[in-house]
C-alpha cells in the first residue's frame, strides 16, 4: 500500500495562518517558525501528512503565481521550506504542495515579455487566445483567456509543447530541491488531459510513489483519477453531503454518495475534507453544532484520504464576507487553543485508530444499516472489521446492526470519549443505544 493510502493530511494555507499582507509588494519575511509549529502540532493530532500552499512566489492570494522556483517572500526563502520538508520526513510525514498550471499571474516572465514586445514576443503562443486587437481593464493592448473571468489569472496554454516542458522542469526542481512527495493540482477540473497524462509519467520517474491529487469540484471523478492521470481528486460531492445530510437529517444523501462514487471510482480513494480554505468552516455550515463530531468521525472512518483544514480541529467558525475568501484562511496562534476543545481529542483518537486499524483503510466499505437519522456502515478486512454507527436525531435512537460476518469478539473504541454510547453482540447482530447526536465506532473480530 502507497504512502497516501492510509495517510491523514494536515491542510495549511501558509499565507492566512501567518498573516502575511494580502498583497505581494516585494517586502520579504520569516514565518517558518511557526508553520513548523503548526506542523507538529499537526503530527501531535495523528496527521502523517501535510498538504501546504499556495507556496510560490505570488502577486496576492497565492494562486498568481510570478514564480514557481521561489518560496513567496511573505513566508520565507527556499532554504525555509527546505529545511520544514527535512523535519516533516524525520517524523514520518510526507509533503504536498500546491501546483497552479492552469494559469500565471501578471508578474509572471512570459507575460511581463509579452506586455513588453506584443507581437514580438517569443512567448505569445504561451497563453491561450492572445488576441492584440483586443484590450481589457489594465488597458494592456491585447486580451487573453483567464481562469473564472479574472484577468489577473491569466490562462496558459498547456497544449504548446514549451509550456509543458517548463512545468515540467519546474515540477522536477521542487523534487530535486525540497524533495516534495506529491502535489495538488489547482483547478484540475480545467487542464488539459494529455498534459496531466505527461506528468503522471514524469513524477513517476522521479519517485514511484510521487501523488498527484487534483482540484475537481464536480462531474465523474473516475474521468481524472485514474491509471494514467491523477491518482485522486477532491471529494467536493462527499463534503457536500457531509454538512447537508446533518443539517437535513438525511443520511440517505451521504450513503447515496458513498456508494455512487465508490461505484464510479471502481475502489480508487478520493480526498475527503469538511472544509479547505475556498469553503466556509464546517463549524458554521452546520445548523446543529453537536453534529461536529458525527461529520469529524465520518471523515475518518468513511473510504477515503481525510484531510484536516488547519484550525478545524478547534471547532473555529469561517464564513465568506462580500465574496472575500480570506475568513476562510486566518491567521491563528497555537497558545490560543491551550484548553483544548473535545473536538480535538476525537480528531486525535480517530486518527490513532487508522493507524491501529488496517480495515480503516483497506477495508472494504459495506453499508449495514440506513434511515434518515441512523446510519451503520462496516470497513471489512481479511475476517476482521470496524463498524461506525451514528444517530444524527435530537431524541436518543435504539437500531440494531447486522454483523457483516460472524464475529466473535467487539471493542467499543472510542468509550472514553462517549461513554453514553453503548453497543452488545446479540443473536448475529449488534444492539446499538445512542444518545442523542452521537456515534461510535466498533471493532469486530472472528
């Protein structure tokens, strides 16, 4: 089993957490510091890998990117982050970063050239539908094609062979130079195929086990996870589903998902999130806050690569304010959350039961019991098994659970944490008692 197949992510948005201006105006700073902090505070919580970024040196948010060779001086040098990969490795956690190929910012080389000398410039056919009898709002002469209809982001043309070659150059000095294990495609949903195909082979032959993991909002995620593309994309439809299943008591929703996309991904794990840092906290889109455990406990227990969006873990809330994203992305300081919230500690204890639990993520998923507001379903392994089993209603619920095999012993694994919670192996079957909003998760063995 690869590295990402049972790993637990750590997300960071650097430039939020460390309350970098918002703005690139060329002042150089250090947060290193604190985002190794964060980082072990991150490998404290039982994550065994960190997905960082927007990294490279940007015009703004991040994602205009003027150049992928150079950690954005807001945060660091490249020594900086060289050194934070070397400390993730000697704890056992892997890195991903942000790769932004569908689009540059206006300070990029290419474009600056091209501002420059217009038609003269070597690299017109780097960008897509350059057309110099055009004009836009920087009065630049010329329009191009953009990502989402900011002209700010302006749109490569990954279909010139030149283009590809620099982005893959690019990709292998962040291998050779920070010895990166993967990276996270921005807007995967919009590149082209035959370049996500060309780099699949090029991150293999740079590491075997190199993880190429995708932005896909919608659609059939089996059309870019796949043997010759991406290994995984971004489960938006399960995170969906997560909040909106709580919020209207229908576990339907969520089961309807699960098997939907397990059907359709053919057992390939997608990434699954509460929240990142383009959706509001998970905290605030939840009408019932004591339904943050059941999505917390399904996040790890559901087939899947879980990721944890750096303050979540505190019960933080985020909203979006006048289409500004950057609630979503704050700057926090670890001696603030001192008194740790039990939100904490079930983010800590689910992620040591997928270290001590194969079938979390090996584990065949099977659904054993569904109505509006309960919800079982089993992760099988080689004649052992973990059963989640959760009540979303506000009233107490009785159910009972058929074994998916004959077991002959049962753990209540997270007793300490829900004592309430109580479960007994009775005639081929589980006999569940949960409180109101709670859940627990079972071990089965024959």
């Amino acid at each position: 089993m690869a590295w990402y197949d049972s790993a637990v992510f750590y997300h960071i948005y650097p430039l939020g957490l460390c309350g970098c201006a918002q703005e690139n105006t060329g002042v150089s700073e250090s947060h290193f510091d604190k985002l190794e902090q964060w980082v072990e505070h991150g490998a404290d919580i039982g994550c065994t890998a960190l997905y960082i970024g927007p990294l490279f040196e940007s015009e703004g948010h991040g994602y205009e990117t003027r150049d992928y060779r150079l950690v954005d001086r807001r945060l660091g040098t490249n020594e900086d982050f060289k050194r934070l990969v070397e400390k993730c490795h000697q704890s056992d956690m892997h890195v991903i970063v942000d790769g932004v190929f569908n689009h540059v910012g206006r300070g990029f080389f290419a474009f600056r050239d091209v501002k420059e000398k217009r038609e003269h410039s070597p690299y017109c056919g780097w960008f897509r539908n350059l057309n110099f009898g055009g004009n836009n709002e920087y009065n630049d002469g010329f329009s191009y094609d953009n990502w989402g209809g900011y002209n700010l982001l302006v749109k490569l043309n990954l279909q010139n062979p030149e283009v590809r070659e620099y982005l893959f150059d690019v990709v292998r000095f962040w291998v050779e130079e920070f010895d990166i294990d993967g990276i996270r495609l921005d807007a995967a949903d919009v590149l082209d195929f035959e370049f996500m195909k060309q780099l699949r082979t090029v991150t293999r032959d740079l590491k075997p086990d190199f993880w190429l993991m995708g932005e896909v909002i919608h659609g059939d995620y089996s059309r870019w996870a796949n043997d010759e593309m991406l290994h995984s994309v971004t489960n938006y439809e399960l995170h969906k589903g997560l909040y909106s299943g709580h919020n209207d008591h229908n576990y339907f929703e969520i089961a309807h998902s699960v098997k939907r996309l397990n059907d359709l991904c053919r057992g390939r794990k997608l990434y699954t999130f509460l929240d990142n840092h383009d959706v509001e906290r998970i905290y605030s889109k939840l009408n019932n806050k004591e339904h943050l455990p059941l999505v917390t406990i399904l996040l790890y227990t559901l087939y899947g690569i879980p990721s944890l969006y750096y303050g979540s873990e505190f019960g933080i809330e985020g909203k979006k304010e006048k289409g500004s994203d950057w609630n979503l992305r704050p700057c926090l300081e670890l001696e603030d959350f001192k008194n740790e919230p039990e939100i904490t500690g079930l983010c800590r204890s689910l992620a040591l039961l997928k270290k001590e639990y194969p079938a979390l993520n090996e584990g065949e998923y099977r659904e054993l019991y569904l109505r509006n507001r309960q919800f079982a379903f089993g992760r099988i392994l080689d004649g052992n098994g973990v059963i989640t089993a959760l009540n979303c209603d506000d009233a107490p619920a009785e159910f009972t659970v058929p074994l998916p095999f004959a077991a002959q012993s049962m753990e209540n694994l997270l007793e300490d944490l829900v004592p309430e919670a109580k479960a007994e192996l009775e005639d081929g079957s589980i006999k569940v008692v949960l409180p109101a909003n709670t859940g627990l998760v079972l071990s089965l063995a024959s």
